[in-house]
C-alpha cells in the first residue's frame, strides 16, 4: 500500500491512497484503502492515509477517526494520531501518515515499521522505516 | 497557516530481516516521492493535485504495492484499489476491482471529479476508466517476479503472507505459522496485513 497526505500553502488539505491489497487474497476482497473514512480521509482540519491491517482499519474507521477527535475532542495532530493508534486499533496492526491544515506532520503506526517519509515547508525531511 | 507539509508511506508491517539494499531501494523511492512534492508544493500546486502526482509515481514504480508491484490474488492476477479525498469541501472518490487500470489513484480523481458518484468497481470502474480515456494496460504489466514467486510461497504454505516483501529466500512459511496474531477473528496464518 501507498499514501500520501498534504497540506499546501493555503491550508488546504489532501489524502490519497493506492494498493494491491493482500498476496493470495481472495478474488473480490476490498481493503480499507478505498473505504473513504477507514484508509483516506481528508477535512479542514486534517489528511491521513493508512496501512497495515485492512480489516482492522475498516472496523475503527481510523482516518476518520483522526479527524473527528481534532474536532470534536479539540486535540492536536499529534494528539489525535498517538489517541487513535492506542485507543481504535483493538488487536490490529496499522500504520498512518497525516498533516493538519497548520502544517504539522505526523507518522504513527504500531506495527513492526512502516516505509515513510514527511517534509515540511521550514526545511525539516525525513525518510525512515523502523520505529 | 503554518506552511505546506507533505507526508508519504509505502505500507507497514515489515519483515525485520528485510535485506539492506531493499531497505535503501525503499528509502531512495520515499526520497525520491518526497521531492516530487516539494517541488509542486514550492510551485504552488494545490494539495490534491500533489497528493495525485505523486502517488502515480509510487503506483508507476514496482517497489511498493500498488500499481505495477501489485500483490496478487488467489489466481495470479492483481485486483487493485484507491481513493482520493480533498478536505477543503469533502470531495471524494474511490475505485475497487481495478485490473488494467495504470493508474488507480487517477482513476479515483475522476471518480470525483467526473461522475456524480463517490465509489466504482469492478466492471463499472473500468467501464468508466475507458469513458474517460486513462492509460489502460494488460494485467501482465501489473505482475513482476517477485510477486510470483511470494504467491508460490504463500500457496505453498496455505497463508496469505504476514508481509509480501519478504524475499522468495526468506521464511515466509514460519513467517505466517508461527505468528499469535489474530486478524478479523482469525489465525494470521490466513490473513496478513498489507
């Protein structure tokens, strides 16, 4: 699975994600990755997109989750991906990727690594894999 | 506002003894993306057209899963999906089901920028994708070496593998056997994450 998430100079936000989906899935198997609200969401507040653990992202809607406790909860970026990580994910592993509307960036995942990379305006780049 | 931020992923749950040079390939690819975006950004690109353009390049590249690198079905063949969503006014569209589709990702912008629905698949979708003129390829194109070699493995061991860039060398077999995980009320030994 793939990602990315922006936010552009205008505060805009974006969220996309693209997959394959499984090795040896059965025919027909739909993921999360274009359930909008489980693998991709995007508002005024936030873009996120995920991967990891298809059927466990879709049973915590966790894109959307990110965003809904931004607003609804008043938490940070930050704040929100560390809650949704912990709290949604039951027993599943999963991983994302999002940015706020102020610029922020934010990885979280608790599965064992997760291939990402972020940038910001101010300079700041980072690739990396593991924790 | 706090400036423009981009951030990109090429999947999670990764194989501890993913070989260095895969690790560097992946990090040069993630790189890569990253200055893709940057560029756009700095050029005043709005934010769903980066998140676009540079996910058709992780697509276009077969490093990751999705697009050309595709992980396969049962029978070989690769099924793929995506889904695209610009926050300003909660737009969205989304594709399933997509066979000969180059680029997935393109697909779903159409979706939402030329339909009056959110979400297409299977024939629908590809119907659509013909419609509107997109790149269409054969299914083969999707397919690399790598991938068949991963899905003999994980027929060989009865499993849908715990992760698909584990190397036809590796222990793909133990990998799905040993592992406690559970995934949708079952054995992860018949399912995996992406």
């Amino acid at each position: 699975t793939v990602g990315c998430v922006v936010v552009d100079g205008k505060g805009h936000c974006a969220a996309g994600t693209s997959t394959g989906g499984l090795m040896n899935k059965m025919m027909g198997r739909i993921g999360d990755s274009p359930l909008i609200g489980a693998g991709t969401y995007a508002s005024e507040f936030c873009g996120v997109s995920c991967t990891g653990e298809g059927e466990a992202i879709i049973r915590a809607t966790l894109a959307r989750d990110v965003s809904a406790v931004m607003e609804y909860k008043g938490l940070n970026l930050q704040e929100a991906v560390d809650y949704v990580i912990k709290h949604r994910l039951d027993e599943g592993f999963a991983g994302l990727i999002a940015v706020s509307n102020k610029g922020e960036v934010v990885c979280g995942f608790n599965s064992n690594g997760m291939f990402r990379g972020c940038a910001t305006e101010d300079g700041f780049m980072e690739v990396a894999i593991w924790e | 506002m706090g400036g423009w931020a981009i951030a990109v992923h090429g999947g999670a749950g990764i194989d501890p003894n993913l070989p260095a040079e895969r690790q560097e390939e992946a990090k040069q690819l993630l790189t890569r993306c990253l200055n893709l975006g940057i560029i756009a950004l700095r050029s005043n690109v709005s934010a769903i057209d980066v998140v676009e353009l540079v996910i058709r390049e992780l697509e276009t590249d077969p490093l990751f899963n999705s697009g050309r690198g595709s992980a396969l079905t049962e029978k070989g063949t690769v099924e793929m999906e995506a889904s695209i969503m610009d926050g300003t006014k909660r737009r969205c569209g989304a594709v399933s089901g997509i066979t000969t589709v180059k680029n997935p990702i393109s697909l779903a912008r159409l979706v939402m920028d030329k339909s009056p629905h959110s979400y297409l698949a299977f024939s629908g979708a590809e119907d659509f994708a013909r419609k509107q003129g997109v790149e269409i390829v054969d299914n083969e194109y999707f397919v690399t070496d790598d991938n068949v070699g991963m899905l003999k493995l994980a027929k060989e061991a009865n499993s849908i593998l715990f992760d698909y860039r584990i190397p036809p060398m590796g222990c793909a077999g133990a990998a799905a056997t040993d592992s406690p995980i559970q995934m949708n009320g079952l054995p992860i030994s018949i399912y995996a994450p992406e």
